[in-house]
C-alpha cells in the first residue's frame, strides 16, 4: 500500500479527492501541511503542531503532555473557552452532554478513573432547557456521585464537614 501518494514543494498546492484513495497522505513541504482522503471523499487537513491547526478532529485526538489554551484578547470576554459541544440529532432527557474524568494507574498499573465532572440535560424542551452537573468520585473501588448542581438546589449525596470535623 502507498503511504504518500502525492509531494509537492509548492506553496498552496493542495491535492485533489481524485489525487488520493481514503486514507492515503499527502505532504506539501512548502507549507508543511499533510492532507488525507476521507471516507466521506473530503481532503482533510493536519498542520503544523498545535490543536488549533488541525482542520478536522471529528474521530478525536490523542495528545501526550499538557494543553493549554491561551487567549491574547485584551477585552473583557470569556476568551478562551473550552466548549463541550454534543450536537446529537436526537437530543433526549438524561443524555450526557459531556464530562470530564481524571484517571491514573492502581497499584496493579490498571488505568482507573479517580473522579469525574458530568453534565446532563433535565428537560430539552426550547425556551424550557434544565440541565445539572454531577461531581463524581471514586470511593473503596465504586463510583459515587458526592455533589450535584442544579438550578434549584445544590446536593451532596453524604454528610456535609467543616475542616474542624463539625457537620452541617
């Protein structure tokens, strides 16, 4: 099979959906872009080394180290953000939008989710949206919802301590 099908040295040179078979690569040095041919028969983009230049994730991306997102907007917006965007076609009552987990290894050297954030729509009705956020934690190997968040309450699945050990 052929890994690189096409090579060009010329800037803004950009290959074809007929120049390539899916999953096929092209590099254009010039610009130091590679290109491949989706299932869906689009070129696909990857460039440079930042997440910000990658035209089209849609099948995740894996990345080893930290990321940081950084905004130089001088105003007075929320810049940056880090949206969490489920666009389901069928939006449902109880469906996740999204969560955010932190994981690490056992003793035994097994990938294991310590805590999570969740978010989950109550009600998707227009004009009418609900939703809460769960915070999740791992306890004596089960996981627990320990705080929820909604509108109209704040919820703790256990006995609310002060630092000097007297609950609420």
């Amino acid at each position: 099979r052929v890994l690189f099908r096409s090579r060009s040295s010329t800037a803004s040179d950009t290959p074809t959906a007929s120049d390539l078979d899916v999953g096929e690569l092209a590099v254009n040095t010039a610009d130091g872009k590679l290109f491949t041919k989706h299932t869906d028969n689009s070129i696909k983009t990857i460039s440079g080394t930042s997440l910000s230049n990658i035209a089209d994730a849609s099948g995740g991306v894996a990345v080893t180290g930290d990321i940081t997102l950084t905004s130089t907007d001088a105003g007075a917006t929320e810049n940056p953000t880090l949206d969490l965007y489920r666009n389901s076609s069928s939006p449902a009552q109880s469906d996740v939008m999204g969560h955010i987990q932190f994981s690490g290894n056992n003793d035994s050297g097994s990938k294991v989710v310590y805590a999570e954030i969740e978010s989950l729509i109550l009600n998707n009705n227009a004009d009418a949206e609900n939703a809460r956020l769960r915070i999740r934690i791992k306890d004596d190997g089960s996981d627990n919802t320990v705080m929820e968040f909604g509108y109209d309450r704040v919820q703790f699945s256990e006995s609310i301590f002060l630092n000097n050990g007297r609950s609420l």
